[in-house]
C-alpha cells in the first residue's frame, strides 16, 4: 500500500496527470468547437413576402479560397407564378437576365427553356497576414430584370436565401435596415455584405500547434543552457535529434488548417522563434561538442 500511495505523491505521477488532463481537454475542446461550427452555419432570409408575386433566388456558398480571394457561390431561382410557364418555378415564359454586380457577370434565360443552376464569383477583401485571425469581406450585389421592349426593363421583386455549410470559414452576415429590403424588392436589386473568418475549431488547433512549436523551441533551448552550465558530455544521437527537429518544424507550421504561405501572424508567434532557437542550439552544441571530442 506504501509504494501505491508513495507513486501518487510523486511529483512525477502529478506531472504525468496534470499533463493527461491537459491533452484530454484539448482533445475535447477541439471536438466541441468542430461541432458546433458543423452544426452553427450562416444563413439568412430577406424580408418575408407574398412569394406568388416574388421570385425567390437561393445562394450556396460553395467554397472559399482565401489564397485567390474570392468564394464560389451558387445560385438556383424559382420564378414566381406570373413569370413561369405552367407553373414550374424553373422555367420562365419570357426571357429573363439576371446580372452579378459583384463579380461583373450578367446571364441571360431564354423563355420556355428550364434555368440551369448560375455559379459566380465573389471576390473577398481582407489581409491574409493575420492568420489565424484573419478576416475578409464579400459584396453579393444581384440584379433580376425581365425585358419589355429592345431598350427598356423591369425590374423583378426578389427574395434571397443564403446559407454557408463551410467547414473551416464561417460566414456572417451584416445587418440590414428592414427599409432597404424593400428598396430591393422593388427595383429587383439585393445587395448584402459577408463577412468571412476562420472557425472556432480552425483557430484552436491552430493556436494549439503554435503552443506545441514554442515550447519545443524554448525546450531545447534550456537543455542547452544546462548542458553548457552542468559541462555535460553531448552525444552525436542528441545533435542528430535536434537537426530533425528543424526538418519536423515547417512540416508541423504546414499542418494548421488552411494555413497560407509563411510570413502570416502565427509565424512570428510561433514558428519563426522555434527555428531560430532550434538553429542556436543545434550551432552552439555542435560547436559545443567538437571542442569537447577534441579535449577527451
């Protein structure tokens, strides 16, 4: 009984569990926080209108590519009643154009031909170098017209429905006076502003790797100081190890999710400090290490 309750007091047990507890709610915390951004996508509805006199235009947010800056967005449309022929939503009884302020585009439907989904493209606007914490932002700017004459159109009522079931962005939405939905509705116009930033569980992990990548920097770096204050003997398996460690480093900086080129915020934090104390010690023990295989 003596030796069981002698190994719980020891500080080395109580390290040991103290660090257990530590990976496990890590472990949990990331878990939680990629389940809720799962679960808790963006979504937003214009102003709720007689939808028989309004046509209605549903966005996908499909993907985002922060290194080309922009987000790929679909589009599908369901025409109101008094526009579509025998009453199917995707077919309109007169030619039909719907231009993308945003991404410069405008398409044209022909009438009595079904309406094929309309994929554009927003650009985002916003700096990269603040990774993990980088923010951008995206105009949706959609204009819906119907023709009536070789140089006049009207403008549509329109609604739009948008939803975002990004994994590691998450898109928000500003607020919009109630008054300018209906400002869109009647010119046929909808303008809406997005605000696009990393999840929750993309930042943990990566602030988690930025964690792991400074301690091992300042680890190796008080192994130093001891090794040359104690004059300590250095064995060639210990320099070996520290020059893997300068090739494991940009493999595990490269392991954040949805991280950009080097130079970003986290860099500076984390990597850039492990390297270049990782490269210290290594030089000072190999130097280290000559002489004292010179002496011996």
């Amino acid at each position: 009984m003596k030796p069981v309750k002698k190994l719980f007091s020891s500080n080395r047990f109580q390290l040991i569990f103290f660090l257990l507890i530590l990976l496990a709610g890590s472990y949990l915390a990331s878990v939680r926080y990629f389940i809720k951004d799962k679960s808790d996508f963006a979504s937003f509805t214009d102003v709720d209108i007689d939808l028989v006199k309004t046509s209605v235009i549903t966005a996908d947010v499909r993907s985002v590519e922060i290194d080309k800056r922009e987000a790929k967005v679909e589009l599908r449309i369901f025409l109101a009643e008094d526009l579509a022929l025998n009453h199917r939503s995707d077919t309109p009884k007169d030619e039909l154009r719907l231009i993308s302020y945003s991404s410069n585009e405008e398409f044209v439907f022909k009438a009595k031909q079904p309406i094929r989904k309309v994929l554009i493209t927003l650009p985002l606007v916003g700096t990269i170098t603040d990774y993990p914490f980088d923010t951008f932002q995206a105009s949706l700017g959609l204009g819906f017209f119907k023709k009536i004459s070789e140089f006049e159109t009207l403008g549509i009522p329109l609604v739009l429905n948008m939803q975002s079931p990004i994994a590691i962005y998450k898109l928000e939405f500003f607020e919009k006076p109630v008054e300018d939905f209906w400002i869109d509705r009647s010119t046929g116009n909808v303008d809406r502003l997005i605000l696009v930033a990393r999840t929750r569980s993309n930042q943990f992990v990566s602030m988690l790797i930025m964690v792991m990548m400074f301690c091992i920097g300042l680890s190796i770096i008080l192994i130093t100081t001891r090794i040359l204050l104690y004059n300590q003997k250095i064995q060639v398996y210990e320099l070996l190890f520290i020059s893997i460690l300068l090739l494991v480093l940009p493999v595990l900086r490269n392991s954040q999710p949805g991280i950009p080129g080097f130079g970003v915020l986290s860099d500076y934090l984390s990597f850039f400090w492990a390297l270049g104390l990782t490269t210290v010690s290594l030089l000072v023990l190999a130097i280290y290490w000559h002489f004292f295989k010179e002496k011996s």
